[in-house]
C-alpha cells in the first residue's frame, strides 16, 4: 500500500419516494483526493428500482453515467464544487451520501469492487433465466465499454423520428462516422427467429427516414448468436430475410472486431 491514493467515494441513491427514507442504491462514485483518478458506475440492473418504482424512467437513470464522468473527467470545477453542485442539482428523486474514504492501490479496480458490494444483488440459489435477447444486448455492451466507445454511441434510437408515429422499434444503439449511420441490433434467432421479420419489415422506412431528415446513409447490423444452427428451417429463413433487405448480420464472437472499428472511425 505505499502508493495507495486516498480516495472518496459516494452512493447514488434512486429515491421514489422521500418522504418514505427508502433508496436504491443505483451507482458509486470513486475520487482520489490527489490524483486525476474520478470515475463513476451506474447499476446495469435495475430490477430493484422497477420494484421500488415502476414508473422509473430507466433511460434517463442510465445516461446519468456518462454526465456525470463527463463532468468530473473534464470540468475546470475542482471536485468537491463538482459534487457540491451534484448534490444541489440531482432531483429529489436522486441522493449523493455523505462521502465514505477509501485508501486505493488500483482505484479503477475498487471502483469495481464497489459496484459489486453495493450495486449488485446477490445470486440467488437459481438465478432467474435472463432473456435471450437481453444476453446478446449486454455482449454488445461489453465489447464497446472494452473498445472505449460506448459513452459515444447514441442508445435505444427511435424508429418512430424516422419512419411512422407510434413505431415502437428502439435500435439498441449506433454512431455517424461520416456520411453514414452504423445502427447495431441484438437479434435471438435461436428463440425468436420471427423478430427478424418484424426488425426487416422496419428497415427499409427507417433507411428512407435518416436519408431524409439526417442526410445520410444507413448501415444496420443485427447481432445473433454464435453456435447457430445455420440448417434449422426458421434460423436459415430468418438470416435470409435479413440479409434480403440489405441488414448484415454479425454474431457475437465479431462485436470486438466491430467495436474496434467504432473505436478507429470515431477516433477516440
């Protein structure tokens, strides 16, 4: 420990209902007090938030995440305004505690360990099945957190901006390089082979809307899985249609290769 950092670290709290005193701790904050280290985690469950409110809006909770580093990694503001004007900020629904101190070797890897003993629930003696689809979404996040992009891709982008109102298609995320949108877009073929048709259906519409409203070329990759049985009527039909409406598909085992080319064009 003789180069350990003295370093703070806060608790985000999601708070529905404040006159209750109940929270749900749904990220940390870590802060050397000498050193350029200050990062932030938000919770990538938010069952117990769901639980505790379901009306939480779960789309403004995650983009917390990238607000917050952004404006701790790049504000002239020391830290302690930082957090002070956080703590004035932050709606009722959210809380900072009171910072607790924390003498760190590796801050990013106790930032981790942090995540994991006040973020993470603890396994159950059988862990309930996590959808197929929601698998392959969260691979596709580790690749591009790991390629350093994911701050800077846009999430959850909405078909109905481009094609019809009440088009209820999120694509799961994409980025403008240049003249052309790279959409990405997890797919299970191996339990919903029929969502190919629906994610086919949607494209051609969604390529006319961005040519007309963002001027650009669209590029839309599905992500399935790997391993797929390729000779099963319902998987070969499915990748079939894709491809026959111009979406390229990918499995997981290619998101680094995909991510790393995010990472090149976006040149971070």
């Amino acid at each position: 420990m003789d180069n350990a950092k003295q370093c703070d670290f806060l608790l985000m709290r999601y708070v529905p209902d404040p006159f209750k005193n109940e929270f749900v701790n749904i990220g940390v904050l870590l802060i050397a007090r000498e050193d350029e280290f200050a990062d932030v985690r938000v919770t990538r469950d938010w069952t117990r938030v769901r639980c505790a409110d379901p009306q939480a809006d779960i789309d403004i909770l995650e983009a917390l995440e990238s607000d917050i580093r952004h404006q701790l990694q790049s504000s002239a503001e020391s830290r302690k305004q930082i957090v002070d004007r956080l703590q004035d900020t932050l709606s009722n629904g959210l809380q900072l505690s009171d910072p607790g101190v924390l003498l760190s070797d590796t801050p990013s890897e106790d930032l981790q360990r942090l995540v994991q003993t006040y973020l993470e629930r603890a396994k159950p003696q059988r862990e309930p099945r996590i959808g197929a689809r929601q698998r392959i979404v969260t691979e596709m996040r580790t690749a591009f957190e790991s390629a350093g992009v994911w701050d800077a891709l846009q999430k959850k982008i909405r078909a109905a901006k481009y094609t019809h109102r009440g088009d209820p298609l999120k694509i799961d995320c994409g980025y403008q390089p240049n003249g052309v949108i790279r959409l990405f877009h997890a797919v299970s073929l191996a339990t919903e082979p029929d969502s190919a048709k629906v994610l086919a259906f949607s494209y051609p519409p969604l390529v006319e809307g961005i040519a007309r409203i963002e001027h650009a070329k669209t590029e839309l990759t599905a992500i399935v899985e790997n391993d797929l049985n390729r000779e099963d009527d319902a998987v070969h039909f499915a990748i079939d249609t894709l491809q026959q409406t111009s979406i390229n598909v990918a499995t997981v085992s290619e998101l680094p290769s995909l991510a790393e080319r995010a990472r090149r064009e976006l040149r971070l």
